[in-house]
C-alpha cells in the first residue's frame, strides 16, 4: 500500500468515524437512563446475577463496544468528531477498577455536562440527574 492509498485510507475512517459518532453517541446518551450517573453501580451488581456464560457473552460486547468507542474518540481528539463524548461513552460501556472514579472526573466538566444534557433535549428525554444536583 503506498502513501496515497494510505491517505485515502485514513480520509474514509476518518469520515466514517464522524458519520459513526454523529449517529451512536447521541442514540446511546438518549437510551441512558436519567439517573445513569448515579444508579449504575447498582445496576452492575443485578447483571452479574444471570447465567454465567450469558453473564460473560454481555461482558465481552458491552467491553469490546467499549474500547472501540473509546478509541474512535481518542482518535476524534485530533479528528472531527465528538471525541470527549465518545470517550465518555465508551467508558460507560466498560467494566475496569476506577470506571466510577474516571466517569466522576469527565462529569465534573460543566461542558461535558451540558453537551449530554443538550442530546438528550433535542431528543425529547429528561436531563441527567447528577449526584451534585440533588
């Protein structure tokens, strides 16, 4: 593969990427529930009380969803795209030591915050409830 072919290459991914995040971040911030931000470490606890190999399969998809949302928007950083909210997304798929933490970090950012609860507004959902706002 030469450098033009590469070029071209890195020039589609790049839109595809844009394209992908105007479409998935904002349809995965609207299916969140309006209390994510709070509610999730109970939740996590309820998934692991199903079967084991299903248990595992959904721990595999929401994981491999999760770094590939997380490196599309370490790519977007420097590429168009919403690369913050797409980190932030790809984060909330994940299980790791010190998610709750990370997530806590990216929701003290006001910007972040209001660029979440704009999607959901123009998508007719409530607005996030954050531990701070209570």
């Amino acid at each position: 593969m030469n450098r033009v072919e590469l070029l071209q290459l890195l020039g589609i991914l790049s839109g595809l990427m844009f394209v992908g995040s105007l479409l998935v971040v904002p349809w995965m911030v609207s299916r969140l529930s309006d209390e994510f931000f709070i509610r999730h470490r109970r939740r996590v606890g309820q998934r692991r009380k199903r079967h084991p190999v299903l248990t595992f399969l959904l721990w595999l998809l929401r994981n491999s969803i999760g770094v590939i949302l997380l490196g599309s928007g370490l790519v977007m950083l420097v590429l168009p795209g919403q690369g913050i909210l797409t980190i932030l997304v790809g984060i909330a798929l994940m299980d790791f030591p010190g998610k709750y933490r990370l997530l806590e970090r990216f929701i003290e950012l006001k910007q972040v915050r209001r660029s979440l609860n704009w999607i959901r507004r123009k998508a007719g959902k409530s607005e996030f409830v954050f531990k701070d706002d209570m």
